[in-house]
C-alpha cells in the first residue's frame, strides 16, 4: 500500500487509551461523521501529547473538501479511541476545505 503525507496536526493521547502510541501504527480515522479511513501515523517514537505528527490515509477521493487547518480528528484502534490529532497543515488538496481558510 502505497501512502503520502495528507496532513500534519498536534498528537493528544486520550487518557483513557493505555497502550503505548508508536510511529508506524495503523490506526482508523473519522475524517467525517460516521465515515473511518484507515491510514497510518509517523512522528517521535513514543508518541507524546503536543508532538507534531504526519498522517497517511487511503482514498482521500472519498471524503473531499473534508479537513481545515484546526479541525479535531478521532484516531481509533479497533472500537477503542487513541487519540486525537488537530490539522495543522494540510498537503492533499483534495482534502483542503479551502472554504474555511
């Protein structure tokens, strides 16, 4: 599976979630009510809260016009929430909602 850089925002680990947040994982993303993608994660290695991190997805054609510099995404493994990634900046301009700026 080939994946690009879509985006980068700031990691906060959700309290509740115990495992250990490693660069490399494969989480799902709700990019939009009730629609996950999956994709991957890479930055510092643990993951702490504040570190910058890129994010990978697939089929971003999907799910168009659908990030903003600011917006909160949910990162989930399995039914459980990892954390939550807010845009920085966005690469894909498929996703750029350019309406928001």
């Amino acid at each position: 599976m080939n994946l690009k850089n879509e985006f980068n925002g700031i990691w906060q680990k959700n309290a509740e979630y115990s495992r250990t947040v490693c660069s490399g994982m494969r989480p799902t993303f709700e990019i939009i009510e009730n629609y996950r993608t999956s994709g991957k994660i890479e930055g510092n290695d643990p993951l702490n809260d504040g570190d910058l991190i890129s994010v990978q997805l697939i089929s971003p054609e999907y799910y168009p016009n659908s990030l903003w510099p600011g917006k909160r995404i949910e990162a989930f493994d399995g039914l459980k929430q990892m954390g939550t990634i807010t845009v920085k900046e966005i690469f894909n301009p498929i996703l750029d909602d350019n309406k928001r700026k």
